[in-house]
C-alpha cells in the first residue's frame, strides 16, 4: 500500500481528536505521517498546530502541507499556507457539500422512495453521497501532494468555481421537485378533506418549528419535513 493511499484512509478519523484548543490540527499530524519524516519533531509539532476545515476537503492541506515539508520548504511560507488554507477549505466544503451534494442526493433518493420504493431511495440516496464525498476526499489528497504550496491555483480553477456555482442551484430544484412528490405519495389515498387537514398540520408545524428553530435553514428543515412525512406515511399505512 502506498504512502498516498495509507494517508487516505487516515483521513476518515481526522476528526477523532477533535477539540476546541486545536480543532483537527491532531488529526492532521496523524494523516501526515505517512508523507513526512516522522522523526522530525519540528514537523510534528508544526503539523499538531490549528486547524479547522471542512472534513472532507482536508486532504487538500494533509497533501499540499506534507509536500511543502517533504520538499523541506521553511517555516514561513509552510504555516502561510496552513493559515490560508483555514478559511478556505470549510467555505468550499460547506458550499460543495452540506449546500450541494447532501441535499441534492437525498431529493433524489426522496423522489425514488416516493415513486419506486423506500429502500431503492434510501439506497440511491447513500450510494450518491458517498461517490462524490470519497471522490472529494481523494481528489483533494492527490491535488494537494502533487502542487504543494501552489494548490491554491488548483481551487481557483473552473471546476471548482463550476462545482461552487452549481451546488446551490441544483440542491434547490432536485428538492423543488422532490418535495411535492413525497407528499403526492403521502396524500394519494386520503378524502380531500384530509388532504386539506393535512396541509394544515404541515403548514402549521412549518411556522412553529421556524420560529423554534430559526437557523436550521430551508434546505436541512425540507430534508427532515420530508424524511419524517415518509416514516410517518410508512407506518400510517
């Protein structure tokens, strides 16, 4: 197994010594290692400093940090890099992923539990985000070994801008469309009348649990209103 490879698979616990005096910086020592002397203690120590990302984009600074130390570069632009890479990472990380990809593959794994059936659903649902977050977390790895301290010209390029502008739009009509199928499937059998009371009772729990919980955001609140119509319909019938 190659170096490269033994650092992926450390990413998966960047986060297991998460902690508010270094965020990931531990993790981040540990996924290194790998892909730097691990005798050196300067570089260990350097490596162990704060750091916070998105999870998922952190291979990008495990690899540009851990070439900029193999091809001992000095301290200086090494820990400029480390800060720079701070800000940036969780911005695209959240867009990319928690504004992109995790709702536009639950809306679609909640248009097939609607239309086919709830495993198929919640299959497609686990099959999609895993694609694009393990592709995301290697993608990020390689970039990052092969540039170096010049991977920030790697996120400036057009996939990335691509990916960014697109993530919002998307997540956005595959719910649009999701939505209203969930509770065309739901309301398929009921009177109109229960039809109405239920529009009720969801418009009502909309208003009480925005006001509850006004920063749990449109995106995340449609994806749990949906996930618990369906369990809900699923035991009702």
């Amino acid at each position: 197994m190659s170096d490269l490879t033994r650092t992926f698979f450390r990413l998966f616990l960047i986060q297991a010594s998460f902690n508010y005096d270094r965020m990931i910086g531990i993790g981040m020592a540990h996924s290194m290692r790998p892909l730097v002397d691990e005798g050196d203690a300067l570089v260990a120590g350097r490596s162990a400093q704060f750091f916070n990302a998105h999870p998922y984009m952190a291979g990008v600074a495990v690899g540009a940090l851990a070439r900029a130390e193999r091809d001992d570069m000095s301290e200086a632009p090494v820990m400029a890099l480390r800060n720079a890479l701070v800000g940036a990472l969780g911005s695209i990380g959240d867009r990319l992923i928690w504004a992109g990809a995790l709702p536009v593959a639950a809306g679609v794994g909640l248009a097939l539990a609607a239309r086919l059936d709830p495993v198929v659903g919640a299959v497609t649902f686990l099959v999609l985000y895993n694609v694009v977050h393990l592709t995301l977390r290697w993608w990020g790895l390689r970039v990052g070994w092969t540039y170096g301290l010049q991977v920030a010209t790697v996120l400036a390029r057009g996939s990335i801008k691509t990916g960014l502008s697109l993530a919002g739009p998307l997540a956005g009509i595959t719910l649009g469309v999701a939505i209203p199928m969930v509770a065309n499937a739901l309301t398929a059998d009921l009177a109109r009348a229960e039809t109405m009371g239920a529009a009720v009772v969801a418009g009502t729990a909309i208003v009480v649990s925005r006001w509850v919980s006004p920063s749990l955001g449109g995106v995340r609140f449609g994806l749990v209103v949906a996930g618990l119509a369906l369990i809900a319909g699923a035991v009702w019938a």
